[in-house]
C-alpha cells in the first residue's frame, strides 16, 4: 500500500489541474453538449495526464541525486528511496503507452504529445536553466494543451483566445520563478541568478497586462458576441480581479505550485466560482 500511494505521489496528479487547458475550447465553442466530440476532448486530456506525469517522472529520475541532498525535495519518492528507479521507469513506461493509445488514430493530438514530451525532457535536462527561454518552453506545454483540445479534435480555435492563453501561461510561469525567489538562496534554482526581483516584476507585470487586453479583446470579439452574448464581456472584471488577487500571492512567496497554490485561495476559488456562474449558469 505504501508503495502504491508512493508512485501516485510520483505522478503528481494534482498537477493534472494544467490539463484542463484541453478543455478550452469546447467550452468557449459552446460545443459541451456534443457527445462525442466532448469524449474526444477528454480522450486529450486523458492522454495530456498520462504524458504530463511521464514527464514529472521522468526529471525525478534524472534529478534524483541531486534531489536526495536539497532539504525539501528528498521528500520525493525516488529521491527518498520510496520509490525505486526501476519501478519508476517501469511506471513511466506504463504511462507512455497508455497515453499513445488514448490519442491513437488523432495524428494531430499525437503530434502535440510528442511536441510536448520532447520540449519538456529538453527542459528538465538543459534548457531550465537558461533564462526567458525556460518560462517560454513551460507557457509552450499550456499552448499545446489548448491545441490539443482545439486542432486536435476539430474545433476551429479563436486566435484571441490562443493569445490570451499564451500571455496567461507566460504570467503563470514568471510569477512561480518570482515566487522561489522567496526561498533561501542555497534552495533557489540556478536560474534565479539571471533574474533581478524588479526585472520579474516587469515580466510580470507585461504579461498580465498582456493577458488582461487580449482576454478583452477576446469577450467582446464578434465571434464571441455571436456565441455567448454578454456572457464574456460580464466575466471580465472576475478575471481582472483573479489576476490580481494571484499577483498580491505571489508576492507573498505563493505561486511556486500553480496548481496547488490557485486551490488554496478562498477569494480565487471564489472567482472561478463566480466565472462558471456568469458564463454557465444560465444552462443549468
């Protein structure tokens, strides 16, 4: 039992609140109700899971060492030994195949996992340490999920709304280096050295100002409009308020852990929850 909830732990499935991203654009096409285009959607997220924790996997094992001796991550399974390599790899290997066969026949949506496991291995390996470009590279596997449950499966995707995900990825990713900046300096990623307070401050800063206008631009598009009414348009200020109220966490030292950190905010759960009643209330 120990070990079964080990390699759970190891597939950090709360981390599985990024896949849904996949789900973009069914629920922005108002095609929800579509049965089997709605299973495909979930076949993609499903498959995203699968290759999203091959992928923490993965850089477990190849940090693994390195993690034994940092004060919080020898906690990790492989890094505590609670896990071993070899069943590690065997999971891994497990998952690699099960997210193949969720996306087989959907040559596009394989095409996006592979695109998304070879960016992420080149990540973990080399390129999280080279500034600007490993914020880029983490904003690229949200751009990929958003196609996935976009392109991928037939839904013609909004560029306002490709746009508005790529500079909310790009906020995301900026605010969690500002967030470890809050550690102590023998725990901060080698990266950190490259990034001044104020210079992640203005990155920051641009890309929630970025992610604000083209989220605007997009709820008060024709299309949208056309689609949703005001809908959109009323959820603006939620959004504009959600953003914030994360900016105002992570300069508290939270953000490190997107998705752990967005589901320990009363006033943000609070927002999503007033956001799905705006945008979907009137449905149910």
């Amino acid at each position: 039992m120990r070990l079964l909830l080990s390699l759970v732990a190891l597939m950090r499935p709360h981390q599985w609140l990024k896949n849904t991203f996949v789900f973009a654009g069914l629920v922005f096409s108002g095609t929800w109700g579509n049965g089997p285009l709605a299973l495909t959607v979930l076949n993609a997220f499903a498959a995203f899971c699968c290759f999203s924790s091959l992928v923490y996997i993965l850089n477990d094992w190849h940090d693994r060492e390195a993690d034994a001796r940092h004060p919080v991550k020898r906690a990790r399974p492989l890094a505590s030994g609670a896990v071993s390599p070899a069943a590690a790899l065997t999971l891994a290997a497990a998952l690699l195949a099960l997210g193949v066969a969720l996306a087989a026949g959907n040559f596009k949506l394989l095409l996006l996992l592979g695109l998304y496991l070879a960016l992420n291995l080149a990540y973990s390996w080399r390129l999280k340490h080279v500034p600007v470009v490993d914020v880029t590279i983490i904003a690229s596997g949200f751009m990929l999920r958003l196609l996935a449950g976009t392109l991928a499966v037939g839904i013609p995707p909004s560029r306002w709304l490709l746009l508005a995900g790529l500079f909310v990825a790009l906020f995301l990713g900026f605010s969690k280096r500002k967030a470890e900046t809050f550690h102590d300096e023998a725990d901060q990623r080698a990266v950190l050295e490259h990034y001044s307070p104020a210079l992640l401050d203005v990155f920051m800063a641009v890309t929630m100002t970025a992610s604000l206008m083209t989220y605007g631009i997009f709820a008060t598009s024709a299309e949208a409009q056309r689609q949703h009414g005001d809908r959109l348009l009323y959820t603006v200020p939620i959004v504009v308020f959600a953003l914030l109220r994360y900016a105002y966490q992570v300069h508290r030292g939270r953000g490190e852990d997107v998705s752990r950190d967005l589901l320990r905010d009363a006033w943000i759960l609070g927002a999503l929850g007033a956001w799905l009643v705006v945008f979907l209330g009137h449905r149910f």
